[in-house]
C-alpha cells in the first residue's frame, strides 16, 4: 500500500473533522472517515465519559447490506478490562488482532461474542485505537473491524497503516474535544440568553414565561412549515441553522424591556400609583363642602338637605374609579370625565379648586389601554433598546440577522408598526411569525389587570382581524390557526 496517497487521504480527513462541530455528526464522520481510510467493513465509536465508556457509533456494511440497518443501539458499558474496548480506553494501547476469536485465554480481555451470534455475522481482525489528546488523555476508543483486501476478502490490517491510523485518532480525539468545548460554550450562552430573558420577563407577573413561549410557538410554526409540501410555504425548508436563529430571536426579542421603567411595564390603571387616592380626598372635600354651604345658608339639617347630592358624588368617584381601571374608554365616559374637570369646590383654605386635574385628565382620557401617548411612546422604545442590547452581542455566520430579527417584532406589512415603519416584503418571514406570536401570546396569555385573557379562539379571530387591516401575514396566520399550533406547546 503506497504511503503517500494515505498521507494525502489523512489531511483530508482532518480538515473534515475540524469543520464538523456537532458532536454527534462528527463522532459518525469519524467511524466512516476511518473505514474508508483502512477499508475496514465495520467500525465503532466510544466516548469515555465519567468513568464509564458509551457505545456511540456503530456501522457494518454487510449488516446493512443485509438489511439490518439501525441493529445498533447505543448502551454504556462498564470501564474495565474484560473487554477490548475497555482495556484499549484504560491503558492507551493500540491493539491490533488477526481473529479476535484465536485470543489466547491468558489475556485480560476477551471478545464477546454475543453480537456476531445474533446477528449472524463474524467479526475477525480488529484495529483498536485510542482516540488520544496531545497530553495522553484517552477522550474514546474507535475499534475497525474486518479489514479487506482488493477482492473483498477479510484480511489483517496492514502494519503500514498502524501508524497513520493513529495519528487519525488523535485528530479525531482534538476534534472531539472542539466540539464538546463548543457545544459547552454555546450550552452557557443559550442558558444565559434564556436566564436574561426570564428575568425580564419576571420584573412583571403578566409577562413571565412570554419570551419562552414566543420561542416555542415560533418553532412550533417553522417546523410545521418544513413538514410542508404544498400550498404557499412548499418552498420553503428551515434549517437547523435558520431554526437555531429564530429561537435566538424569539428569546431575545423583548430583551430591550430592561429599559422600561417598571411603573409603565407593570401599569395596573390609568392613573399612576397614589393618585386615586389623591382624587378621592378632593371628592370628600366636596362632599363636606356641600355641607357647609348648606348650613351657612341656614338650613336647620344640612347633612339630610345634601344627601342626594353627595350620594351623586360618591357614585361618580365609582364611576371614575372604574374608568381607571377599564381598557377602552367609550364617549359617553370621556364627556362624564370632562363634566368633572370643569367642576370647581372651594377646599378648607377656602381656594377654588377643581375635581381633576389637567394632568390626571391625560391618564383618564386615554381611548385603549392605560399607557398615556408619552408611556406608549416609551414602552415602544423596547424595540430599540432591543436592537442596541443585541447588535452588541457579537453574533456572526447564520446567527447575524439575530438583532434586526429580533427588533422588527412589532413591525407590520401594512406600515402601521415600529420602529422603522417596514412594509411587506422589507419584513423577513422570521419576523412576520414572531409578530404574529407575540400577539397571540399577549391576548392568550395570563389575566391583565385591565382584561381577562382571552381564549385561543377568540385570539384568533383577533389574527384573522390584522390579517385584514394588512397589519399580518395571512399565510402565517393561516397556517397557525388551521393547524392549532397553539396545542402544540404543552406548558403554558
């Protein structure tokens, strides 16, 4: 066997194992990369881990030849020297066997033969390596089995390859440990991501859990459109990469929150804490200022002469008290709301003095929602602080449109979004499903304190509606609501 093609074959197949950087794609490039390399019918993959070895890999030709592709299944096993496996892995020793069924009974290992009996297969010479890093340490152990020449027959595996094969392992062995570095590093980053997101969410108890389920939901939809072969999304196939950016995107996209002060992020009424109260006083003052007008006026019972107009001050400061509360503000209340800030009382001081103030009647007369044009204006402002936070984050490759996905939740094909005013096609489909989402989630999602939540259907409808004011993508929309999307996350 000439050496130099084999050297040549060895760098390609480092600079294969370097680019793999899933470990479990990597661990099967290795089995096959080293069959090829030796011409070896079979191969298996252990990882030490913890002191025991896990059987990860195995493939065979003539099994899968014969049909019995997915006989192999995964199992750990005991660390020790009674098997092959397990004495390669604890003394860091290449073994190489002509028939593993010849080994002399003095040696402390043995071949089972369990496998071949089943399967009716017969394993005969063996190449077992340990996959080495530089400083000795044994990540695994990959074991060849059945070497064959030129005309398929079963053959010992040449000395000239011991060596080189070897040097394979221990690229496979560096390799290993690159993936396991990264897949570390990026465990500790999608925890952090979520943990900060978490967090976020959690500074309001009718926002917990919403960037979770926002990423769920949006996965949920990404993967029903890769099952897709027809209709508007055939076309279209996430992959793992695209799928990694969505989620990403998902759990970031409120990230920019930590900018929102607290008073407008978890407003319970229109009016900002304490001054209801406040109001309150001045209704009371009213109220006993009727009082003493009417006995200064000489009435003998001025308390029974003014009940019926205190009683009507009582009832409105209920009225105003639940305008307060109340998400829509209908004509009839703003009227009610402007007749008491035209009405005047004379305080103890005897100053002139008005039920409500020009600044209260700003948080009061809001049409939808709470939040005043200034909180609004504020609370949107999330979606820049998002961009900021996140464009920060050194993100590269597929994970780049992370920040500008993640800041364009808001934006609507029709303009009417924030913050840049996107229409149509300037809104990636990421967006467009984590619009969609983050909608559904807000009306599905716990009770606020100025509604109640609203069911599945009913939010729908809600989908259906910005479909056509042009404010949704009607695909989208469409597919999330034909198919029920929403049952398909367990947890709420």
């Amino acid at each position: 066997m000439e050496l130099h093609p084999q050297i040549e074959r060895l760098n390609q197949i480092g600079i294969a194992l370097s680019n793999e950087i899933q470990l479990e794609k990597l661990l099967a490039l290795i089995v096959t990369e080293a069959r090829g390399f030796t011409n070896a019918d079979a191969g298996s993959l252990y990882t030490l881990e913890k002191d025991q070895l896990y059987f990860r890999i195995a493939q065979n030709d003539t099994l899968n030849g014969k049909g019995a592709k997915g006989a192999f299944k995964p199992v750990p096993i005991p660390l020790d020297s009674r098997s092959i496996a397990g004495y390669v892995a604890l003394n860091g020793q290449l073994l190489d066997i002509e028939d593993v069924y010849m080994l002399s009974d003095s040696l402390p290992f043995s071949f089972n033969r369990d496998f071949d009996q089943k399967n009716n297969y017969r394993s005969q010479s063996m190449l077992v390596v340990p996959m080495k890093e530089p400083d000795g340490e044994v990540l695994g152990v990959l074991q060849l089995i059945n070497a064959k020449n030129d005309d398929g027959k079963v053959v010992p595996f040449p000395q000239s390859i011991i060596s080189l094969t070897m040097s394979l392992a221990s690229q496979a062995a560096v390799a290993i440990r690159n993936a396991r570095l990264i897949s570390y590093i990026k465990s500790l980053f999608e925890a952090l991501i979520r943990y900060s997101a978490s967090a976020i969410d959690a500074r309001s108890p009718h926002t917990a859990g919403h960037s979770r389920r926002v990423a769920e939901y949006s996965t949920v939809i990404a993967q029903e459109i890769n099952r897709l072969n027809d209709g508007p999304f055939k076309d279209i196939h996430f992959t793992a990469d695209e799928l990694e950016r969505l989620s990403y995107s998902a759990w970031l996209h409120d990230l920019g929150k930590i900018g929102v002060p607290e008073a407008i992020l978890d407003k319970h009424l229109r009016l900002p804490a304490g001054v209801e109260e406040t109001i309150e006083e001045r209704f009371n003052l009213c109220a006993a200022g009727l009082v003493i007008e009417a006995a200064a006026s000489g009435s003998k019972n001025p308390r029974e002469d003014t009940a019926k107009e205190r009683e009507a001050l009582k009832a409105d400061f209920q009225r105003l008290k639940n305008i307060n509360r109340a998400n829509w503000l209908p004509d009839e209340d703003e009227e009610f709301l402007n007749r008491l800030r035209a009405r005047t009382f004379y305080d103890a001081e005897g100053a002139e003095r008005t039920l409500l103030t020009d600044g209260e009647m700003v948080y009061l007369a809001v049409k939808k929602g709470n939040l005043t044009p200034d909180e609004y204006k504020t609370m949107q402002g999330h979606v820049e602080h998002t961009l900021n936070i996140v464009k920060n984050i050194p993100f590269t490759g597929h994970l780049e449109a992370v920040p500008n996905i993640a800041a364009s939740h808001h934006e609507m094909l029709n303009g009417t979004g924030y913050p840049r005013h996107l229409h149509d096609q300037e809104i990636t489909l990421e967006a467009r499903i984590l619009a969609m989402v983050d909608i559904f989630d807000a009306l599905t999602a716990i009770d606020r304190p100025y509604r109640k939540a609203a069911p599945p259907e009913r939010a729908c409808a809600i989908l259906q509606s910005d479909v056509e004011s042009g404010r949704l993508d009607k695909d989208v929309v469409d597919l999330f609501v034909s198919q029920r999307l929403w049952e398909r996350i367990t947890e709420k």
